[in-house]
C-alpha cells in the first residue's frame, strides 16, 4: 500500500480555518478506513476523527466536536480535515493513517486506536497564531 500523503497544513491566526488534505492509495476493495491524529510539541499523539470507507460514518474525539469536520472523497481518493475557529493550542502535527482491511469502525473507542492502522503519513504541520 502506498504510504498516506498529507498536505494542507499553515500558518493561519486564532479564529481562522483550514482544511489539511489526505492523498491515500487508490482503493481496491470495500475497506479502508481513514484517521486523522495530531501530536502538539512534547505531547503525545491523540486521536482526531476518523471516517469509513464508504464516508457514511465519522467519528471524534469528544473535544474535537464542533469545529473538526471530517469527509472523504472517494473518486480523487482523498480525506478532508476541515478545522474552524482555530485556536493555539490546535498547533501540532496532523497525520493520516489508513487501515486498509478495516471498511468502517464499531466505536470511537476502535477508531481512536493507532494500533489498528495499517500505513501513516509524514504530517503536515498546523500553527496558530494568537
């Protein structure tokens, strides 16, 4: 499987918006659930959102509720992380990671678990201004 390509990230000032972009492999079955996960300075990565196959299903972690919106779009192969009213502390490092024989997630609780991804990518990187 070809290694999840991210882009999109930036500089952007408290208040304002971005949407990173998830370039994944081309899809060769009903599988392939998606995750976004982020890892601020010193911290350890955390869980953001996740998406099946299909986009019919999305999940959050509970603080990113709100202003993160997940969506996928299967024709150009890509995931979308739209983030609104962005604030310092969202600056980090936000990875996608694929799960290539997983179509779809029973809970947050399995989304959220970075074992069960096959493939991640290098990141891109998020600052916020105050």
């Amino acid at each position: 499987q070809v290694q999840p390509v991210e882009s999109g990230g930036g500089l952007v000032q408290a208040g304002g918006s971005l949407r990173p972009s998830c370039a994944t492999s081309a899809r060769t079955g009903n599988s392939d659930a998606v995750g976004w996960f982020r890892q601020a300075p010193g911290k350890d990565g955390v869980f953001v959102a996740a998406i099946s196959w299909s986009g019919s299903s999305t999940f959050y972690a509970g603080s990113m509720k709100g202003r993160f919106t997940i969506s996928r779009d299967n024709a150009k192969n890509t995931v979308y992380l739209q983030i609104n009213n962005l604030q310092p502390d969202d600056t980090a490092f936000y990875y996608c990671a694929a799960a290539h024989t997983i179509a779809t997630w029973a809970s947050v609780e399995m989304a959220s678990d970075h074992g069960l991804y096959d493939s991640w990518g290098q990141g891109t990187q998020v600052t916020v201004s105050s």
